[in-house]
C-alpha cells in the first residue's frame, strides 16, 4: 500500500505532461546541436585544420547525433525533413570561428553556441522549413 502511495505521488509531482514533452525534447535537442556544433568546430580548429573546413566538421559533428538518435528511434532524420537545423550549425560555427579572432575562445564559444540555440529555438517557434522539391513520375 505504502509503495503504491509513493509510486503515485512520483508519478504525479516528477514527471512530465505528455503535452510538455516534445517541448522539453526540442529544446534539448536545440542545446545539444548547439553545444556539440561548436565543440567539433573548436576541436577541428584545435588540430590545425584550416579555418575554412572547421565549420563543416563542426556542422558534421553536431547533426550526426541528432541523425543516430533519429534512426534509431525510427522517425525521419530532422535534416531531411527541411529543418532549419545544419543551417543553424553553419551560422553559429562561422560566427564562432570569426568572433574567436577578436575575443577571448570561452566568450566566442558561448555567442556561437547562443547563436546555434536561438535560431534553432525561432525555427521551432515560427515553424520554419525549407520547401522541398516535389517530383511527380
């Protein structure tokens, strides 16, 4: 009896809405395409890479994750759904690997990744797509 009390009262006060949790994954998966963007475009940089291909490895890094999780749960993958999602990834790393020539590496870092999570939260928001191409046979 007492477990069941207790099971119920968790249930009820440490879980989250169904109506909620798609939010919560979104703007999960905002800030880990964010964090993970940057992180491979500082990594890259780190190497030696040219500062020309370090974006793209940084875009690479940060959609990958986002591609396993979705075929492994078996959904579409965001990108090629016309997200506004690498598109995100590419302005963020770029503005990273610009503003790091004029401000400290950890403040250039947060700015790309604040870039990375706010566009990808006013996509979301605005529910902005890419058109996609139709071919009728």
């Amino acid at each position: 009896m007492a477990t069941t009390f207790i099971t119920l009262v968790a249930m009820r006060f440490f879980t989250v809405p169904q109506k909620h949790l798609g939010a919560l994954l979104n703007i999960a998966d905002a800030a880990g395409l964010a964090l993970f963007g940057i992180l491979g475009t500082s990594k890259t940089l780190e190497y030696g890479v040219p500062v020309s291909i370090a974006p793209i490895m940084g875009v690479v890094t940060g959609v990958v994750g986002g591609m396993i999780r979705d075929v492994l749960t078996p959904v579409t993958p965001m990108v090629m759904r016309g997200e506004f999602y690498a598109s995100a990834v590419i302005i963020g790393a770029v503005l990273y690997v610009i503003i790091r020539a004029f401000l400290p590496e950890v403040l250039a870092m947060c700015i790309g990744m604040f870039t990375i999570f706010a566009l990808r939260m006013a996509a979301l928001y605005w529910q902005f797509k890419f058109p996609s191409l139709r071919i009728k046979f």
